[in-house]
C-alpha cells in the first residue's frame, strides 16, 4: 500500500486518481500507524512553505515521515519536494524536514515569466530508477515561483528556465523528489509515478 | 525551455459540450468527459472546462464532469464560469481541477482574485478577460458572456489583476472570437507587454497557422480553440506539428 500523506494540503486527489488509474493500492492518511505500514509513502503539496510545514507539525508526523524515509521509498512532490530539504526563504527563513541538504528560495530571472508554469523538458544529470523507460525528450508539468539549491549529487534531473532548475532530487538512497507533478504530465508523469512504486519491490 | 501550450477548451451547457459562434447561435457537440480524454490522447497540455450556463443551478453538473475528468486525464484541468466565490473555488478545485477561471465575479469584485490567490496561491486563479476594440490600440473590458460593456481599459484592467495575484490570464477577443480569422494579435501584444504573468491567447483560431503565428508574433504563453478542435478540423497533434516545423518549442 502506497500512503498518500494527507496532513491538509490542496489537491491530493489528483495524486490519488493517477495511482487509482495504474491500479497501486493506495490511501490517504493522516494516521501514523498507516505510514509505518505502507511499502512507499507520497507527500504532496501546493501552497507556501512555512504554512505547510506548520501543518505537518500539528498533524504530528514529521518524526515519523523522517524515521520512515531512512528505509523506504519516499516521494515527495512539488511543495512536497521543497519540504524535503533544510530549510526555505519562502516569506520567512522556516526549517524544512532536512532529508537533503539544500535550500529553497525564489526564483530569480527578472526577465521571466513567473512562476515557472507550464511543460518543461528534463534533462538528465544522474541515472535514477524513476527515469526506466523515459526518452530524451520528455516534457513535464511545472507550477511553482520557488525552487531548489542543493549540490550536484543529490541533482538527478534539471530544466532551463533561465538558469538550471531542479527538476528530481534525491539523497541517493529512498528519498526522491519532483518540483513538477507527476500526476499531472500525461503518459511520462505516469511512467515515473510507476517507477516509484515499482521501487517498493511489491509490485511486478 | 518552457513549452508553448496548446489549450482546447469545452464550452459546457447542461453536461454537454457545445460551441457558439460570437456567444450566440449554441449547438451541441458531444460528452465532455469523452471530448476531454481524446483531447489528452492527442497531446492537449492543459483542458479547459467552461461553464456556460454557469453561476445557479448548474453547477453540480460541472463539479461531476470534472471529478470523472480528473479520474483519466492527467494533465492540468481549468474550470471557469460562474465562480463567484472562495467557496465555489475550493469545491471546484476539490472536484479535481487544478485552476479556477473567474471572469466577470472578478471584474465586480475584483477582490476574489486577490483572496483566491492567497488561499489557494497565484498559480491557481487564471483570470478570463473579455475585450472588445474601442479604437486604435484601445480596448474595453466586457461581461457575462461579451453583453455589458463595462468601459474599464482592457490594459488597466490586467495590470490590476496580476496585481491582486492573478497567476494567468486568458485573453479572449470579442472581435475574433468565432470568426475564424486568427487571434487578435495587436490586443495580445499589448497586453503581453503590459503584464509578467502567462497570457493564454484565446478567440479566433481558424486555420492550422493561426497558432503558429500567435506564437511568433506575441510572447503568449499558450494558446486556446475550442470549435476547430470540436469539429475535428484539427488535432492537437497538427497544431503542434505545424509549430515545431516553424521552430517554436511545444511539447
């Protein structure tokens, strides 16, 4: 069972109906009993930082989920991606869950549109097993104003918008993240929601 | 490099989809849950569903379109007419849409653009804008539907509204909408230059080019039909052609 964290956040029902459709046994939960269980655990998000990171405190899982991602896939996505590292300029300087290292700050290109909306193409920095299957020129779904400042080797996949923009994240071991939405970029989106689950080894 | 977006649009009256020339003279075209998935089969990078009967009784018609929608598209879902307040938008996007268009609730209450954003964040409130040609370089900004001209400088109008937060706006031309003849480039130019947020272009698609041309000639960032996609004069998949072959990036 894949658990989709339900701690408040806008549109989880998206994330829901992407893995309903490729037929992976999921549930959205607040419960830590239910986190301890499932093979995989999803954190979505959209809204701001500070806000959203106030949420998972009240809703008393962030000890869990940080226990949790030490030995099971973990996907983290949009919002749910920036959550992942130490800490975010998002309005405030506010701490993250710190399950990579970086920072989360604006968007900086005074000669762009923003936020960066729209389909993008990924660009390939690190093999990754969420990237089986994918060609080289695969468009995602991108909505956000803030994005990512981590090192190199944590940096599996960017965009250009401007300047590099970090596009899947992770600590090399159980912990992924994606700044756009996997549930929302058609058929290439769905191919990488697959690949997560397929991680967890319980599914052929 | 950010993808230009080829946008179809249903018009929804009663569950059904339908397209009008000018607003008037409605005829029906078919399951918006059906004309929805073949769009995503055919590339479409973003669907729009749009209430026309809109504001009272109907919209629970539109939240079930939507929420069946949402079970097999996966590409970002827009749903705008008759949005009227925070709360219509949270059970709109509740039903599965990823924006909510307000168009004339916004242009007598321009404050829900602004409370919409801060609830729900910029990136979901697109802003529908009616525009008419007033004279040269001038446009006013109408509602319900391009009846009432409500004298308000088109330019003005969506500089306020990116500054109350609008994430999007999607510029509709009166003068083009339903003729066939292309987008109205001089008002997508003007406007485009007056705001940073993305500008859908939207009214006048007729011929395969037309897209191509509003992407060479403005700096829209997407681009909206909804009759030439219905009557299946055109896929989605031969606008994108058309643009790549002219070097424009789309997806």
């Amino acid at each position: 069972m894949i658990a989709i964290i339900d701690y408040g956040a806008g549109n989880i029902f998206s994330v829901k109906n992407a893995l309903d459709y490729l037929g992976f046994e999921n549930k959205l939960t607040d419960k830590k009993g239910d986190l301890e269980k499932a093979d995989a655990l999803i954190l979505p998000g959209v809204g701001a930082f500070p806000w959203a990171m106030n949420m998972l405190k009240l809703s008393g899982l962030t000890d869990v989920i940080k226990e949790q991602a030490q030995f099971k896939p973990f996907l983290g996505i949009c919002l749910g991606m920036q959550l992942l590292f130490e800490k975010s300029y998002e309005f405030e300087e506010c701490k993250g869950l710190g399950l990579i290292g970086g920072y989360v700050d604006k968007i900086n290109e005074p000669e762009l549109v923003i936020p960066h909306m729209g389909w993008n193409k990924l660009v390939y920095n690190h093999g990754c097993p969420l990237f089986n299957g994918l060609g080289d020129e695969e468009y995602v779904y991108f909505v956000h104003s803030y994005k990512a400042f981590c090192d190199n080797k944590n940096l599996y996949a960017y965009c250009e918008y401007g300047s590099k923009v970090p596009a899947v994240v992770s600590d090399g071991k159980y912990v992924f993240g994606c700044q756009f939405h996997p549930e929302k970029s058609g058929k290439t989106g769905l191919a990488i929601l697959e690949n997560f689950v397929k991680m967890t080894g319980e599914v052929k | 490099m950010l993808a230009k977006r080829i946008i179809p649009c249903l018009d929804v009256r009663d569950g059904k989809v339908v397209k009008g020339v000018n607003f008037e003279g409605i005829k029906e075209v078919g399951d918006p849950v059906e004309c929805a998935y073949e769009y995503n089969l055919q590339g479409a990078d973003e669907i729009v569903f749009y209430d026309i009967t809109a504001s009272h009784e109907n919209r629970g018609v539109i939240l079930d379109v939507v929420r069946e929608t949402a079970k097999k598209v996966f590409v970002p879902l827009t749903v705008g007419g008759g949005i009227k307040s925070v709360d219509d938008m949270r059970n709109t996007l509740r039903a599965g849409a990823d924006k909510v268009s307000v168009n004339s609730q916004a242009v007598q209450n321009p404050q829900l653009i602004k409370e919409g954003a801060d609830i729900f964040g910029c990136q979901c409130i697109c802003v529908g804008v009616d525009a008419k040609k007033v004279g040269d370089n001038k446009w006013t900004v109408y509602i319900n539907g391009g009846r009432v001209d409500m004298k308000i400088d088109l330019i003005d109008w969506v500089k306020k509204c990116e500054q109350l937060g609008a994430g999007e706006i999607c510029l509709n031309s009166i003068d083009t909408d339903g003729v066939r003849g292309g987008f109205d480039l001089p008002m997508l130019k003007a406007v485009c230059s007056a705001v940073k947020i993305p500008v859908i272009a939207s009214g006048g698609a007729g011929k395969l080019s037309d897209f191509a041309e509003a992407f060479l000639e403005t700096d829209c960032s997407a681009a909206l039909a909804a009759s030439l996609f219905h009557f299946k004069e055109l896929t989605v998949q031969q606008v994108k052609d058309d643009c790549r072959s002219k070097g424009i990036i789309v997806r």
